[in-house]
C-alpha cells in the first residue's frame, strides 16, 4: 500500500512532536572570573573617614575615579555613628580618590546675612488739635506731606518699636513686636485712666534685594499689625493692616491709614541695614 503524506500532514506531526518534547534545560550561567592573584597583590586598601558629607552620596561621586578592574572595590558605611569609605584599588586610583575626598567633604557653605533694623512708628491723626506727641526729627518730613495729602491737621506719636533682624541669603525671614500705644489721643483723661491699648505686628517673608554699597530694597511679604483696645466694659480689635510692601533702605514708607474713633492710624516704616 503507498502512503500519500502531504506538506499539511508534515507540519501537523511536527508540531506534535514538538509539543510532545521536554522543555530544554538552561544552561548554567558562567561564574564570574575571579581576580588574578597578581592583580588582587598590585592593589592596596585604604579607609577613608568622611567628616562633613554623606558617604552615600559621596561615594556616588567617587565611583568614577576607580580603575573598574577585577577585584576593585568601594564601599561606604553610615551605620552605628560610623561614616566611611573603604576603597581597594591600585595606588594611583587611591591617590585620585583622595585628593577627590579632601575636595569634597568640607563644612557646607553658610549662606551669607545681613543685619537689617527696622523701624515702625505708629501716628493718631486728629482734624483739630491734639497733645504733642512728641514726633520724632525724622517723622517731620513724613507728617508734613501727609498733612498735604490727608485731611488731619495733627498728628502724635503713639508708640515705636525698633527690631534688628538677620535676614540670610536665599531665604526669608520674619520679625514682629508686642507693645503698648498710647491712649490718651483718642479720648478724654477718663478713657486715658480706664483705656488700654495693645499693638501686635508681624513682619514676614523678608527678603533683601541688593548687598552692594547702593542702597538695598527690603521686601516684606506679609506686614501684619493689629491694634486692640480692652477697657473695663469691653474689648476688641480697633484697626487692622495685612499687605506686603517693598521699601528702600534710608526711605520711610507709609505703610496704611484707618480710622479709629474719628482719629486717623497712620503706620510707618524704614529699615536699615548694620553693621555687627
């Protein structure tokens, strides 16, 4: 009898066949060659004590300066207080790695400060007359031109403050105060006896612009001041200001006007920088 097989039957029986056969074994992956002893005698260890960086990080950076030869090493240990480098390489690459180290692993910078003072005064403004507040010489210029521009004839001081504030490069830094203000202004010597006023402000974000010989500008990314009165019968909030502002060292700025008791409440502020 002839057996007719055709091209469809072959592929069928190879398929099962194929099927049918044991998977192949994996062949086992060749170990790594182990260093020649004259390599491994050419080399030399040393540990490296790391003082100011991390010897993680650090390492990463040194990675680059081994030889990558068989049998070089580098490894770092930041455990149990310890912060270190091991490195076993050939002699040249450890001198690398040195001079590297000594680069490397300095005191962070500090970023560099400046000392800024800030002045604040606090006015009471009146359309008629009031007690001389004594202003200070350096207010004379500033009331003069808010006489021209408010509609209050007087003025009095009612408190100052001066806060000296470091202010580092890249940052931003904050200040305030807590004080008491003067009273007798906006009443009669009763409400002065009886009333007690209490001014908190808050200066935040400071940020100086400028280090050189020229004068510098201040930013204040939140000026916060809040004026309260408490007497026997009550107590609250009189005026508040929230704004930022930005001023020029030697200049003063006015930094807000409310009303309190048909007075006026005029904040005003410069700043400086200081020597140490």
């Amino acid at each position: 009898m002839t057996i007719i097989r055709t091209l469809a039957l072959d592929i069928l029986l190879a398929s099962t066949l194929a099927a049918q056969a044991p998977p192949a074994t994996p062949s086992p992956q060749a170990k790594p060659a182990e260093p020649e002893l004259a390599t491994l005698r050419a080399m030399k260890s040393k540990l490296f004590i790391i003082q100011f960086r991390d010897a993680v990080q650090l390492q990463r950076a040194l990675s680059a300066l081994g030889s990558g030869a068989n049998g070089a090493t580098m490894r770092f240990n930041n455990e149990g207080g310890l912060n270190t480098i091991g490195v076993r390489d050939f002699p040249e690459n450890l001198v690398l790695i040195e001079e590297a180290i000594k680069r490397l692993d300095v005191p962070a910078a500090v970023p560099a400060s400046t000392d800024v003072e800030l002045t604040l005064h606090v006015l009471f403004a009146s359309k008629g007359a009031m007690p001389d507040g004594g202003l200070p010489p350096e207010l004379l210029e500033v009331v003069k031109q808010l006489k021209s521009t408010l509609a209050y004839r007087s003025y009095a001081l009612a408190a100052s403050f001066v806060q000296r504030v470091q202010i580092l490069d890249n940052a931003r830094s904050e200040t305030g105060g807590l004080g008491h203000v003067l009273p007798g202004a906006l009443g009669s010597a009763e409400a002065k006896a009886t009333s007690r006023m209490k001014l908190e402000w808050r200066a935040q974000g400071l940020k100086l612009d400028g280090h050189g010989e020229g004068p510098a500008i201040l930013d204040v990314g939140s000026f916060r001041l809040d004026l309260e009165e408490s007497t026997p019968t009550h107590s609250g909030t009189m005026a508040k200001f929230n704004t930022p502002l930005s001023l020029r060292e030697g200049e003063r700025v006015v930094v807000g006007t409310s009303v309190v008791k048909d007075h006026g409440v005029v904040v005003v502020l410069a700043a400086r920088r200081v020597k140490r």
